[in-house]
C-alpha cells in the first residue's frame, strides 16, 4: 500500500506546482499586482492634550508629508487613492528624541486585497516648546495729515489691549501691537476697521501663524478739528512795591496761539484770556512767568501749535516811580461847557490848588508843570449830579487835568465855582 501512495510521487509534485503556477499566472493575466507611491500627510493625534499642558508642539523638517507604497491587486489599485491611506502619529507615545512613531492603515474598498502599505518615514520629529501668553497695548500710529486748517484730536479704540499666546520663542519676539490709521485730508471724524500688526523691536512686522491674538482687528475713532488763531490776553494781579508802579504792558511771547476744536466751540472763542496769571504783588522789577496754556483753555480745546510746546511767556513790566506836588493857580484853571445864559467863575482867582502828581521814573522828564492843562466842565458836572437847572451858588467841582502818558493824578482836586444867571 505505501507503495502504491509513494509510486509517482516526484510526479505529483510537479503536478502540483505547475498547477499552482498556472493559477498564479491566470491571475497576474487577468488581474496583476502592481504599486503605487503616494504622499501622504500624517495626523498628529493628541495635540489638544498638549495644548492644555501648556505644551506647543512643531512639525519639524516636514516630517508630518511622507511617502506611502502601496502594493495590490490591478482591480484593487485602480480604485484605490490617497484617500484610503491613514497615516497618524499619536504624541502621547513621543520618546525622548521628540519623535512620534507613525502608524499607517487603510480603508479598503468591497473585494478589494491589499498585499501591502510601507514607507521609509518611521517617525514624526517635533519641537516641543512651552506656551506662552502675554497682553500688550495696542498703540495707534496715524500716518498722513489731514486737511488745511485742520488737525488730529484725539484717536479712540473699541478696545486698548490684547492678548497674544504661543510658541515661547515667536512670543518672545513681540515688542508691540500695532494699528495704522491714514487720515490723509481728512475734514471730518473717521471711523475705521482696521486690523492688528505686531512688531519686533526693530521695526519688522511678524507674520507668524503660529502666533494667536485675541483679537484680529478693531473700530477706530479719529476726531478731526478745526484750527483758529486767537490773540493771548493776560491780566495781573497785586500791587507792585511800594515806589514802582505796573506800566500796564504786558508782552506775551507768543502774543497768538493756534488752538483747535470742533468749529461750533470755536466760533464765540474770540480771544484766550488768562485773568490775574501774573502775580505782581511786591515786585521792584519786571515779572516774567511761564503759563501752560491747557490750563486756561476752555473745555475739549487744545492747543494746536506745537512750537509753542503748549507755553506762553509773558513779562509785566514794572518800574520805579516818583511822587511831586504841583501848585496850580485858580486862574489857570479853565472853565469850559457853561450852559447859555449862566455866568462862572472862580470863587476866588488868587487860590492855589496843590496837586499830587505820581508816574513813572522814566515820564518825570515829561511833566512839564508850565504846560499842564486843566479844566472844570459845567455840564459834566450838572451830569454828574443829575442836574436840570443851576441854582445861584458856589460848588465844589473837579478839576480835570490832563498828563503824560505814564504819569497820573493821586488826589482828587475839586475848584470852587460861583455859578448863577447872567
């Protein structure tokens, strides 16, 4: 019986494998084996649970595309795309060289055989960094000027800070946040969207998409002015030493500002007046202060030249002064608006009058006591006194005199004047 299974044996064999060989070469006829090479990006799994331990992760070197051979059935292949490719790497099994293992798998079609999927990329390397997260403010810088006679109030955002998170190194890089706002020839207010540029420290603006901010654009507000120039108006206060007196001249330096608002608040603005700025009291010499204008400007107005740096330089002048009494003879004093039919005259023309006279060291030289001129006004007086008609009578009445300018009368002097009808 062995015999008889043992007899041909060799032959059987060969039987077999021709057969099988036969098989395999219908098959690779009809339905041949073939490869195909696809690229193929590989999904980082995990990446949230890095994120929430403060971890920022970084493909390296492009590793995260590689190169996928797939080997399979012609009937297979013609069907088969990138599509059913999966290639992950999962962060949590990371080593200590920061490389992830990728694993590929795919999604097969009905009847489909795929005899393999290979590739030469083992790994993922990344670059592990901490997150950080800073808050800068955001800084508007205005860029072209607006129209003739008008000028740049003030510049508003929606919101004044934001917060930029991620890699440690890009963050570090961050000096400032940035708008730009053109207002070039602007008459108006400007209301713009307008988005967020960082910058480095040297000028450079960071394009980074591994950079996130909490906000990518913002609502500004310009508010245009209007420009006027309006005269610098300056007052004292106190009294000088005694022995000087205030010359009454003020300089300003400038003696005109330009100032700016909306035009409604500007059109009753006619002059900047700063009342009693300049304390002058004691003074024996000139009094020279330096005024910062916003603090006498009316409200929402500014001052709109900068050259003045904001400041006006203003000198009282003050100076020596001299006191002498004059004697002024009743006769030389004049008698002028005498109402028709009514005689005046001194009560006596032989009186003297003395005259306190007081003005400036510097005008004594002008006061000349031959050529003072004074006078006694009827009619100024009737006013004065509300006055309808003259009585028969003798009446005190100022005497009017007239100085060089820079010196004034200290008393009040008054002429006694006989008045009735003619």
């Amino acid at each position: 019986m062995k015999e008889k299974n043992t007899k041909n044996l060799k032959l059987k064999i060969i039987a077999v494998l021709f057969a099988t060989s036969l098989w395999m070469i219908s098959i690779n006829i009809n339905d041949p084996y073939q490869s195909k090479d696809y690229t193929v990006s590989v999904q980082l799994l995990n990446m949230n649970s890095m994120n929430s331990a403060g971890k920022y992760v970084e493909v390296v070197n492009g590793s995260d595309v590689i190169s996928v051979r797939v080997r399979g059935n012609r009937s297979v292949m013609d069907s088969f795309g990138v599509n059913n490719i999966t290639a992950t790497a999962d962060l949590n099994e990371m080593d200590g060289n920061n490389r992830v293992p990728i694993k590929l798998s795919t999604v097969k079609t009905s009847g489909s055989k795929i005899e393999s999927v290979r590739s030469n990329d083992s790994y993922v390397e990344v670059k592990v960094e901490e997150i950080k997260r800073i808050q800068k403010r955001l800084e508007v810088i205005t860029k072209n000027a607006p129209g003739d006679g008008y000028i740049l109030g003030k510049v508003t955002t929606e919101q004044n800070a934001l917060k930029i998170s991620g890699p440690e190194s890009a963050v570090a890089l961050v000096d400032k946040a940035v708008v730009n706002f053109d207002l070039a020839n602007a008459t108006d207010d400007v209301s713009m969207l307008l988005p967020v540029e960082l910058y480095d420290a040297e000028g450079n603006r960071i394009q980074d998409h591994r950079l996130t901010t909490s906000i990518n654009e913002v609502q500004c507000l310009a508010s245009i002015l209007t420009m006027k120039e309006v005269p610098v108006v300056v007052t004292v206060k106190g009294e000088a030493a005694k022995g000087y007196g205030f010359t009454e001249e003020i300089l300003c330096e400038p003696s005109s500002v330009w100032v700016a608002a909306k035009a409604s608040q500007l059109r009753g603005l006619k002059q900047l007046e700063i009342e009693g700025a300049v304390d002058i009291q004691g003074a024996t010499k000139d009094v020279v202060t330096t005024l910062e204008l916003r603090e006498y400007l009316p409200e929402n107005v500014i001052v709109a030249d900068s050259s003045t740096n904001g400041k006006v330089e203003v000198i009282a002048k003050i100076e020596e002064t001299f006191t002498k009494n004059i004697e002024v003879e009743a006769k030389e004093i004049q008698i002028v608006n005498v109402p028709e039919g009514i005689k005046a005259e001194h009560q006596n023309k032989e009186k003297k009058y003395t005259v306190e006279v007081t003005g400036f060291l510097s005008k004594e030289k002008e006061l000349d006591p031959q050529k003072l001129k004074a006078k006694v006004d009827i009619l100024g007086y009737m006013n004065k006194k509300n006055m309808l008609e003259i009585l028969d009578g003798t009446y005190d009445m100022d005497v009017i005199m007239e100085f060089p300018e820079g010196v004034w009368l200290e008393n009040e002097v008054r002429a006694e004047i006989k008045l009735g009808k003619k």
